[in-house]
C-alpha cells in the first residue's frame, strides 16, 4: 500500500510539472524587449497559451485589456498606443507572467528585398565597403533607433512567428543590420525628431515571386507547380510580421527578376497589393529604388527592368529612388547606401509625413512630338529648371533616336530651360528617343536637389537595331 501512495504521488508530481511546461503564455518574437511600436494608433498584441485560458495585457500607458484564448491556444486584441516621446512596458498574466520592458513609441518601417537591401553596414568579404561605413556606425548611438533582423527562413505554410529580436542602435548592433534601412530610419528621426523602429526581411540573390503570399501568386499566370514554391519566403519572413502595426515598408530589390522584366510589371505591383491585403492597414505606404546600372549579360536589362518597376507607380502611395547616377557598373551592390536612403527618405518626408517643401522627384518626360529633322521632350522638373551634367558621361551617350524603320543613332542634344531638342544626320524624321537606355548609362539629367531622371524611352518597339 505505501509503495502504492509513492508511485501515485510521484506520477501525480510528474503530471503537474507535465502540464506546467505546457501552460505558458508565449509571445512572438516580435513583441519582445527594446521593441518600438507604431505611435498613436491601435496595434495588435497577440501569442498562445492554453485553450480557454484568459489573459490579460497591462500596458504602462493605458488600461489594461482582457481576453481568452480560442481552441487553438491563440489570442488577440488591440491596444491604443500614446505619440512618441514615451517609453512603457507591457505585463502579459495567462498560463504564466510575462513582462516586455523598454518599449519606445515612434514611427515603423519595413525593410525588404534582395540583396542590395539585406547588405549590412558593416564589412563583408568579397564586397565594396559601403561608403564611411566605419565613421557612420562610430556615431550610431542612438537607443531613438530599434532594429529588429529577421533570420532566413523558407516555408511551404505561412508561419506565425520568426526568430528575432530588438535591439538598440549601437555601433556594434548597427554593423550587422541593412546599410539602406539604417541610414533611411536615420533620416527619418534625425528630420521628424521621433524614434524610428526598423524590421530587416531581406534574402539576397532572390526574386519576388517567393516574396508574394499565395493568393497574390495565383492571380498570375504561373504553372501550379511553381506556384507551390513562390510564396516560401512571404510565408517564412513576411507572414510573421503581418500582426505587428508598421508605418510602410521600403522596397530594394528586381535584379534577380531582370530576365523576365515583362512579367515583372504584373509581378511586383501584384506583391505590393497581396501584402497590403495581408496586413489589412489599408494602402500603406510602399517605397522602392531603382536597380542600378550594372554590366548584366543583356545590355538592357537595366532600363527594361527600371521600366518594369514604374509600373507599380500607378498604386497610390508608392514612390521610386533613383539610382542612375550612384551606381557601380562592376559591383550590384553600389556602396552608395546613403545617399539612396536620403532619396527614400525625401519621397517619406513629402508624401508620408506632409513635408510638401521636400522635394522627392527627379526630371520625368512630360510630352514629346517631332518637329521636322528634331524630336522635342518636355521635362516635369520638380524643384527647378532642367539640371544637365552633359550630354555623354562615361563614353555612353545619353539620348538616341529613331524613325519609322527603328534604327537608332546617338542624337545631338540642346537644352532650353526644360526642353531638349534631339536631332541626328542619319534619323531624317525621328518618331521615338531612348535616355540611358543601357545597363552601363549614368544619369546626367537631374533638378538642381541633385536626383536624376529615370530612364525612359517613347517606344514599346521589342525589336530595334543599334546603329554603331
């Protein structure tokens, strides 16, 4: 009998401590320590726990809320967060206690993209170092800026959590963290004097089919077969973050997507309008650059895909950075990075955050037509006159032109104010002109702010010759 008193008391201690290893209140790693929330709005708090468990969420700014978990162990609700300028700490009771301290209030961004964006600020083996990258992160102590890298990971199923954690901007936290997505929330707090919150979902090499949830994805015309595949980095790097409120996101990445640059122009406005379903925060806003020149195998594959990324433009809230002029012809990643995320962040401080002085935009064609032996383009200029740095910069002309037969010749160009006038002895009657259009081109058109004019041209021709 007293052996049997033993065995039952010691199997009812090992079902007690059994079940308190399973009742735990768990949050996701993106609600942890040194994490910086979207300042005056709603957000959501969620994690698991146990079925039919309550819980309650204590913020140190507000009242607190309760609520329960469903069948499945998850919960959810909604908290108001104060204007920037606080801290606060949230205290979770459920199953178990939690507390996440150190929280600051300010504005969110999301930082995605291939490689150009996933490159660090520090210094990486068989890569450029990015420009002053040792001087700028001696002078990143700035706990205003919170960084959040989420690690690499692909999934068949969207995930519910990464791994990942906030930590403050250091000069050692800031080397490991994405060059353009530092010096882009830099701008943003050195010029809104807020802090800035920042989440680095970054792979290189890859292209934006994977980046698209599935829903987005079966809107195209892809096989089933691929379709599987190419939403595996949205479901392992994306899908975890959707719960957590962001200001926007800001975009870097087409290389990889440079071959198929027609479907490109379906493509990534489709990811763009699938990820703003998913967050379900209406259009937020949504900011990219533009791929920089670069010897790719096919020589237009720059413009072409710079072409195929304007398309996104027709989507409200979206802006595009030009890098025509700062890019590396030998190197894709260029280590301009800052002086891309200053162009990022003029397109933020004018349309996001109402500073309409900023100007964000280079030249852009306004209207063409010929006039006799000359094919005239009018500019949009903002911020001033038409800036020409010359009209043939690194041995590559800027403009060609050509007539009915598509043969293009480089054209002679003249300025006057916002006008250029094309011309060539060999085009009689030119009915269509191309700037830059090649991998290896440099901007030489800008506003006197600095920022170039895209490459464009004024035909849909997919067959033309090049006359040398």
């Amino acid at each position: 009998m007293k052996h049997l008193i033993i065995k039952i008391v010691f199997f009812f201690t090992l079902f007690v401590g059994f079940q308190t290893l399973i009742a735990q209140t768990k949050l996701p790693s993106i609600l942890s320590d040194n994490m910086l929330l979207q300042q005056a709005t709603d957000v959501k708090i969620w994690g698991w726990d146990t079925p039919g468990q309550s819980v309650i969420v204590n913020p140190s700014w507000t009242k607190s809320v309760k609520t329960t978990t469903n069948e499945s162990g998850k919960w959810q609700l909604l908290i108001s967060t104060p204007k920037a300028g606080k801290k606060g700490n949230l205290k979770i009771s459920g199953s178990t206690k939690l507390t996440v301290n150190n929280i600051l209030f300010g504005e969110v961004w999301l930082c995605s993209g291939q490689s150009n964006m996933e490159r660090q600020l520090g210094f990486r083996n068989n890569q450029k170092p990015i420009v002053n990258f040792w001087e700028e992160s001696q002078k990143a102590n700035n706990s205003n800026i919170r960084m959040f890298l989420v690690q690499k990971k692909k999934s068949t199923t969207p995930l519910e959590d990464c791994e990942g954690e906030w930590v403050e901007c250091t000069p050692e936290t800031v080397l490991n963290f994405s060059a353009v997505g530092y010096f882009y929330g830099k701008q943003l707090s050195d010029n809104l004097k807020i802090p800035v919150g920042l989440i680095q979902s970054a792979w290189g090499g890859t292209r934006v089919e994977p980046w698209t949830p599935k829903e987005g994805v079966e809107k195209t015309t892809l096989e089933k077969a691929a379709q599987n595949k190419f939403s595996n980095l949205y479901n392992g790097m994306i899908s975890p973050l959707i719960n957590y409120r962001i200001k926007g996101a800001i975009w870097y990445q087409g290389e990889s997507n440079a071959k198929n640059w027609k479907e490109y122009k379906t493509l990534f406005p489709n990811m763009i309008s699938s990820w703003r379903a998913q967050w379900d925060i209406g259009n937020f806003p949504f900011y990219f650059v533009q791929i920089a020149p670069y010897n790719y195998s096919d020589k237009f594959a720059v413009p072409q895909i710079v072409e195929a990324q304007l398309e996104a433009l027709k989507l409200p809230n979206t802006g595009v950075a030009g890098t025509q002029d700062i890019g590396a012809i030998y190197d894709i990643h260029p280590p301009q990075k800052k002086e891309v995320s200053r162009r990022l962040s003029l397109i933020a401080l004018n349309k996001t955050y109402g500073k309409s002085y900023i100007v964000y935009a280079g030249p852009s064609l306004k209207s063409y037509k010929t006039e006799g032996e000359t094919l005239v383009i009018d500019f949009e200029t903002p911020g001033s006159k038409l800036h020409s740095a010359g009209g043939n910069m690194g041995g590559i002309p800027s403009f060609y032109i050509a007539g009915e037969n598509k043969t293009f010749h480089k054209a002679q160009v003249k300025q006057d104010g916002n006008t250029i006038i094309l011309s060539s002895s060999k085009v009689k009657k030119p009915v269509a002109a191309r700037y830059i259009w090649a991998n290896n081109a440099n901007g030489t058109l800008y506003n006197k702010q600095g920022l170039p004019a895209l490459p464009f041209r004024t035909d849909n021709w997919d067959e033309v010759l090049y006359a040398q």
